[in-house]
C-alpha cells in the first residue's frame, strides 16, 4: 500500500484523547449562561416597567396639564363673549400664554373660519390648521401628533441669533366647545409642545440601557463566580469517582487474570474425562471471566479517558486492511448466527489517526451490529473519503438488519452503563461501555458519531473523522 507521507518524511504525533472535552468547563459555561439569563430577563423588565411607568406618569401629566389649559381659556373666551366682545377683538394676549408650554391655540366658529387664535410660529399656522379644521374632538379626547418643522420656520429673525436646524416637534392637541348665547357655535382648539419630555424620555431610556448593559457585564461575572463555586464540590466528587474506578479497574486486573489461568489449568487437569456437567461449569466461568476482563479494561480504557492519561499515538495509516482483518476476525467469531458481511469502498483510505483505537471503535461497531441482528441478517461496512455533505473526510458507516433503537433510546444509547430495553439485554456479553469507549475515540480523534435507526428495520452509525491535510 502507498500511504500518505507529510513533508520530511513519516511523523508520529502524540495526542492527548479528551473524551469529557472540558466537561466542567462547558457545564460551568451553561450555569453562568442560566445565570445571566435570568438576570438580563429581570433587567430587561425592570426597565420595561420604570420606562413604561415613567412614560405614564410624564405623558399623562401632560395631558392633564392641556385640558386644565383649556378649560381655563375657554372659561375666558366665554367672558369675554358674555361681555359682548366681538370675535375679532377677544383679547388674544390675554388667551395667549396661560401655560408655558402652549404652541398654538385657535378659536374656530361653525363654519370653520379662524376667528381667533396665535401660535408659537405663526409661518406654521396653515400645518396647524390643518390638523384641527375637520376634527370634532369627544369630551377630553386628546390626539398627539408630530410635525417636522424646517429650519427657516423656527428662525427668529434676529440678526445676532444662532442658525437653527430643521426639528420634529411632538404636539398634543385638544380641542372644546365654547359656549355662546344661543348655543355652542365656536370651538377652542390648543395644542402643547411636549418635545422636552419626549426627549427626556428617550434620553432616559438611553440611560436605562447603558445601565442594563453594564449590569449585564456584572451580573456575567457574578455569574461565572456563582457558577465556579457551585462547580467545586461537583469537581472533588467526581475527581473521587474517577480515581476510585481507574484504581479498581487496575486492581480487578490481577485476580481476574489469576482466575481465568486457573480455570483453564483446571479445564486441562481434567481432561476430555470430566464429567459433561463440570466441562459446562468451566466453560460459563470462561466466558464470565473474560466478560469481567472486558468490562475492567472497558472501565480503565474509560477512567483514563477522564483523567486525559491516555494518549493516542497518531499516524498516517490506510484503514481498508484494518478494517478486512477486522471483519474476518468477526466473521469467525460469529459464523454460527449465519450473518452476512460485506465491506464496501475504496483500495486506499488514507487518515492521520490512531490506528489501534479506530480498529477498536470498527469493533465496537460490528459487535453490537452482530449481537442484535437475527439469525440470516446481514451487516454492511462502507468507507468513504468524504462526508455526507461532500467535504474530504474519513467516513465509516456500520449497517445493520437488526432490532433497531427506538428514538427515545437513541438520545442516550452513548451513555455509559444505558441498556435500550429487554430485547438487548437478553443478548450474551454486552455491559454498555462498547459504544461510549467508541465515542471517546471517535471524538478524542476531533470526529462524531451518529446514529440513524428504525425500530424492527436496523440501525446505521455513521463517524466522521476530518482530514488532516
């Protein structure tokens, strides 16, 4: 086979396999998220209501400020009515200026005529009208409205006064009818400028979000301690687990190994003479015995993994024969089920990896393929130089005619020590590391590992590992 040779000639690399990939850190990570989250919701309401609130409380005061304004020049109108004034000669100075913040104000007869009135600029009286000459105003009904108002409007006309720019004024407008001796045939309209506390309330606003954000930036640090702290007893615990599983796994070694010698010198003591009960007695202690083995060395492979102390040793490979040696390893073991193999793809896939781990992880795959499929089923391997999105990768895919995986199983059938249902634990061997050792090395090698299944149709596990170019 031609393998694929880096610049200078074949390289090793030692990599360091890290299957719980900052575990804390990401847990931690999530904590400081909940955390901040909810202290930005509760931010984010607070502001909502202090703005809403405030907001409330200026606008209205406004509103009422308007309607006591014109109460108060309508009150004076009708004197001045009653005084038999003229309409044309009602005292304009004296209507004008009852409230500081009074832009226009207009007097309005039945046929819409303007028969009194004065406004703040007087070359906007024609927009100003037009907001009130067809509008018949309910008891205290208040409109508000904004005009954009250019700069030669808002000019003085003095000589030393400084440019103006052009500016959108916010008004609030009412209007009520006046009082004549035969009836009402006179409207009073006035409208206020409430721009300022527009403006107030916008800059208020502005400084209720910077204040926000910086709290945001505080309450992520909070967080992060919060979450840090939290993380210390979760941390020594699960420090105290890994320790206490690699040490026993190593100390289960020994005595299983004792064991496993001792029957088989047992097993050749007695002979082809021994009883048909006692072969079969050894025999099921055999086959527990190397079950044990597996699932200590299963948990040491795994204690290791946590503890980032075992290393992989990566190089340029071709994985087809690996994975021929693999598949007749298999086939004999499992002749008796009757199950068909096949291996699909190209002469040559060439990866950077560890090849003792990725055979361990095809292994994996076609045993648990085998062990659910029945009797007369049949397994499918297919390597690819790419992804199923089309980019350069290792692609394995491991398919099967089994039982399949229900979804709700799927979710979890990496989890350590997890058992779908029944109909999988019946099966010989087995003890639910298989998949979550395959895991660790798929993800130790920056891969992933999926699964596609049906119920009663199969199941597929697809790994992908990039290229290292």
């Amino acid at each position: 086979m031609n393998y694929r040779k880096r610049i200078g000639g074949d390289e090793q690399g030692i990599h360091r396999g890290r299957n719980k990939g900052n575990l804390f850190g990401r847990t931690q990570g999530r904590l400081t998220l909940t955390y901040s989250s909810l202290t930005i919701v509760l931010l984010a309401l607070f502001v909502g209501v202090v703005y809403v609130l405030l907001s409330y409380i200026v606008i209205n005061g406004q509103k009422d400020n308007l309607l006591s304004l014109v109460a108060v020049e309508r009150a004076l109108v009708e004197k001045n009515m009653q005084e038999g004034k003229a309409g044309d000669t009602l005292d304009n100075r004296r209507l004008w200026g009852s409230g500081s913040d009074q832009f226009f104000y207009y007097v309005l007869g039945s046929d819409g005529k303007v028969i009194s009135g004065n406004e703040m600029f007087p070359g906007m009286r024609s927009e100003l009208l037009g907001l009130v000459q067809d509008w018949k105003p309910r008891a205290r009904e208040i409109k508000e409205v904004s005009l954009s108002v250019p700069a030669d409007v808002l000019d003085n006309g003095e000589e030393d006064a400084a440019p103006v720019a052009p500016s959108t004024l916010h008004l609030m407008v009412t209007g009520q009818n006046v009082l004549t001796k035969n009836g009402p045939e006179m409207t009073l309209y006035a409208g206020i400028n409430v721009t300022p506390q527009y403006k107030l309330l916008h800059r208020l606003l502005m400084l209720l979000i910077l204040l926000a954000i910086l709290f945001v930036f505080i309450a992520c640090f909070i967080g992060w301690l919060m979450s840090r702290k939290a993380m210390v007893p979760i941390v020594q615990s699960y420090n105290r687990q890994r320790e206490f599983v690699g040490d026993a796994s190593h100390e289960l070694r020994t005595p299983l190994s004792v064991l496993l010698a001792s029957v088989n010198a047992l097993e050749l003591e007695l002979g082809q003479d021994a009883p048909s009960f006692a072969r079969r007695t050894l025999s099921n202690m055999k086959d527990e015995l190397r079950r044990m083995a597996r699932m200590v060395q299963d948990l040491l492979v795994l204690a290791r993994s946590d503890s980032d102390e075992l290393e992989l040793v990566k190089r340029d490979f071709d994985f087809r024969p690996i994975a021929e040696k693999t598949i007749q390893s298999i086939r004999r073991l499992k002749a008796a089920k009757g199950i068909r193999m096949e291996l699909e793809g190209p002469d040559e896939i060439v990866l950077n990896g560890d090849p003792e781990k990725l055979r361990q992880v095809l292994t994996i795959l076609l045993d648990n393929a085998v062990k659910f499929t029945p009797r007369g089923g049949e397994v499918r391997v297919l390597l690819s130089n790419r992804d199923k999105e089309g980019r350069p990768a290792f692609h394995l895919s491991v398919a099967d005619t089994g039982v399949g995986i229900r979804p709700e199983d799927a979710e979890r059938i990496f989890d350590r020590f997890y058992r779908a249902d029944k109909s999988r634990t019946r099966g010989p061997g087995g003890h639910g590391l298989g998949l979550s050792i395959a895991k660790w090395i798929v993800e130790a090698h920056h891969g992933r590992i999926a699964l596609l299944s049906e119920e009663g149709k199969g199941s597929i596990f697809n790994v992908d590992i990039p290229v290292n170019k």
